[in-house]
C-alpha cells in the first residue's frame, strides 16, 4: 500500500534548523511541498549553520532557551503564515566524559537548557496554535534515554525529559494534537565525526533518514500513533 503525504498549505517549525538533523528536516518538509520556517540560535551563512539555502526557509534567529524569544517567534510564525501545523523540536546537544560526582552544574544546566527547556517552551507556546489545525509535534530523545550509563548520565537524564514530556503533551491533548518523539543513536553529522574520528561511520543514521521518519510521524499516514517514542539508530 502506497501512502501520499500531501502537506500543501501547511506550516511547520523546525528548531535548531542550522544543525545537521534540523537542516535534513528542513528540506525533507519542504521536498513534501510545506511551508517551512525555522529558528536557531546562530546565524545562517556561518561556519556551524548547516543549511545549505536557508532563503528557502522564513528564519528566525531565536535562543529557544529563553520563553520571551518563543513566545515572539511563534507569534511572528502564526502572524506571518496565518497557522502552525507542525513543530518538530529538534534543538539540542551532546556533552558528556565525567561521572556525576565530577560534572559542573553549569553542564547540567546547559544540557537541560538546551535540550529539554527549549522542547518544553515550543512546545508551551506552539500547542494553542496546533489544537486549532489538529497538527502534530515531534520531538528529539535518545536512546541513551532509555538507561543509565557511564560519563554522560546528565545528557542522557536531558533527553528521557523529552520522552516524558512527549507523552505527557500526547495524554493532555488526546484528538487535538498528535506528539511523539523519535531516539537517534550516533547520527552521522560533522561535529560527530569530528569528535570520534576513529569510528566506524558506516554503521551511524543519516539525518535524511531520521528526517523522513519525523515527516511520516506528521503526516496522515500516522494519525493513530500519538505518545511514542519511535527508534530510529539504525541496525546497531
């Protein structure tokens, strides 16, 4: 059975759209004919902004960590583009490489920043806008989420926040607003390959095929599925 995913019309929101999983998103929902807009802390056309013509997106240089910058770039989205249909909370970061007893505060709070606040507050002021076109979230864990583990137990906490939540948004809003959330393992992207060089590449996800998972999740074809948490690392 073949399934159209017809998106004509609609809008969608992409976090952190400069990253390389934000950017792959970015084109796959503007491949699928929508309406895209994308916010980020950095600028486009530099060095760490990934996405290759950000002309084709209505950008907004926002800190999502911040609710005053939310709250402006949703009203200006909706402003602008008349509605909001989707949200794909992409924003979000790696650090790990000390146990607990060694971690800075200042770590904990930038990974609960940028990680699960920037998900929590999109998603604060996204949902009002989505109940009225029946649209979708979708969000980024982990599938270091799913357990404790050695060196980056901080990041790990951060990113189980983001499936709780996702269930919880999914439970509150139950026939109104679909919300799910998908668990990357290693992602082939830039900075990872920069960060273990001697890894073997070829077993990592592309963000083009994590991306066509978050626009399946958005789209028709799933309307039954709202509260998961939908693996995506591949066959490792």
């Amino acid at each position: 059975m073949s399934v159209e995913l017809n998106f004509d019309g609609e809008v969608a929101l992409v976090t952190g759209v400069g990253g390389a999983l934000g950017s792959a998103v970015a084109n796959a929902f503007l491949e699928a004919g929508m309406t895209v807009c994308g916010s980020d802390i950095i600028e486009p056309n530099t060095e760490d902004f990934l996405l290759s013509d950000p002309d084709r997106v209505d950008f907004h240089q926002a800190d999502f960590s911040d609710e005053g910058d939310v709250s402006e770039t949703i009203d200006a989205v909706v402003d602008e583009h008349g509605r909001l249909d989707y949200l794909l909370n992409i924003a979000g970061t790696w650090r790990g490489g000390t146990p607990i007893h060694e971690t800075d505060v200042d770590t904990f709070d930038f990974l609960f920043d940028v990680n699960l606040k920037t998900m929590f507050l999109a998603s604060k002021h996204a949902i009002p806008h989505l109940q009225e076109t029946e649209g979708a979230i979708v969000s980024v864990s982990a599938r270091s989420s799913l357990e404790g583990g050695e060196g980056d137990g901080i990041y790990r906490a951060s990113k189980a926040g983001v499936r709780l939540l996702t269930e919880t948004i999914a439970e509150e809003n139950l026939g109104a607003v679909r919300a799910n959330a998908v668990m990357p393992s290693v992602i082939d992207t830039p900075m990872n390959r920069e960060m273990m060089p001697d890894a073997d590449f070829e077993t990592w996800v592309d963000p083009k095929d994590i991306a066509d998972v978050l626009l399946f999740l958005c789209s028709d074809a799933a309307t039954v599925t709202s509260g998961a948490a939908v693996p995506v690392y591949g066959e490792v």
